[in-house]
C-alpha cells in the first residue's frame, strides 16, 4: 500500500436492511408519539454526532408523518477515541446551540452498550434545566452495560459485536452504508 492510500475494511456481515431498519424507525415515531410526549414547545431532539446523524435524518422525518413536529440540535461527544471500545470517559466536543431549560427533550443516539454517554448526557442535560429527558437509541447492547441506565426507544437489540454502518463507522469508514452490518473478526471488548 503506497502512502496516501485508504486503509482497507473487510466487508461487513449485514445484520438488519435498509427495509428493516426503515420498517422500524417507522415504528418508532409511533411509539414515541403514543408515549405523550409533549409540551408547550415542539420537542428537542439532541442528535449524537457523529454517530447517530442519519437515524436522526430519517427518525424526525418519521416524527413529522406521524403528525409530531420536533426541532434538532446536536451534540458531539467522543467515548471511543480513535479505537473500537469505550474508554469510560465523555468528553463533550461540540455543545448544543438551544436553551434546554424548561423543554421536553429527546436524546437521539446510535448505539446504547456501556451506558457512559447516555448516563453522561442526561446527567448534563437535566443540569441544565430540561423539564424532561428521554432517550431513544437505534441500537442496544445490554451485554456491554457498564452503568445502570436504559433507553426510553430501542430500535434493535444486538449481540456483542462490533457494527457500522447507518451512520456508525469503524476509523472513520462505513457510515454511508445503508445496511447496519458486523465487521468481520471485530469485537468491541
């Protein structure tokens, strides 16, 4: 490999479709919406980058044909580093741009297994005055939990197994699949 060239990434091992995944944010929306959540202001969604962005994209859009308006703001957050396993330790590298004091909000994240960044956010947001914090993740892996927390939405449950795809990457590759798949000999101990 000459200098300057892609790192190469065995083909991930599809676990849920494009279908399926479409099929169960639909479901979601519905669940949220069935949940009550509701408040004077139109719900926050805190997106976490980078990871979940795109079932963000296509959960609020879901929200809107069940009739839910919402607003999205975003926050970054790093756990992992540049490796494949959470380090324990949050560091938040990219603050929201909306006041969350008095608002209903919806904490949107791609994957829940330690617990370290959900427990995080929630901590930080009610800090700061949110009248009410849920949480919905696309994927959960309750093998992985380190701290006691759990999402309000869960889209799929998933083995101990290292994903990409939909928006989740492994070194910076494979968020543009439409498919969420294992990588092959990866693991996320």
């Amino acid at each position: 490999m000459s200098s300057g060239s892609a790192p190469v990434v065995a083909e991930p091992v599809p676990l849920f479709t494009a279908d399926q995944i479409n099929a169960r944010i639909k479901t979601l929306a519905q669940e949220i919406k069935s949940a009550g959540l509701t408040a004077e202001a139109p719900i926050l969604l805190v997106s976490i980058l980078r990871g979940a962005f795109v079932f963000t994209a296509d959960l609020i859009r879901a929200l809107h044909l069940e009739g839910l308006d919402a607003e999205v703001d975003f926050l970054g957050l790093s756990s992992y580093g540049d490796g494949t396993t959470s380090q324990g330790r949050v560091r938040l590298t990219r603050d929201l741009d909306t006041d969350v004091a008095g608002r209903t909000l919806l904490v949107v994240d791609d994957i829940l297994d330690s617990g370290h960044t959900i427990n995080f956010v929630k901590t930080l947001l009610a800090s700061r005055g949110a009248e009410e914090v849920k949480c919905c993740v696309l994927l959960d892996k309750p093998s992985r939990r380190k701290v006691t927390v759990e999402a309000d939405f869960k889209g799929f449950t998933v083995p101990d197994a290292f994903v990409v795809g939909y928006g989740m990457d492994v070194a910076g590759l494979g968020r543009g699949l439409p498919y969420i798949g294992t990588m092959p000999e990866a693991t996320s101990d």
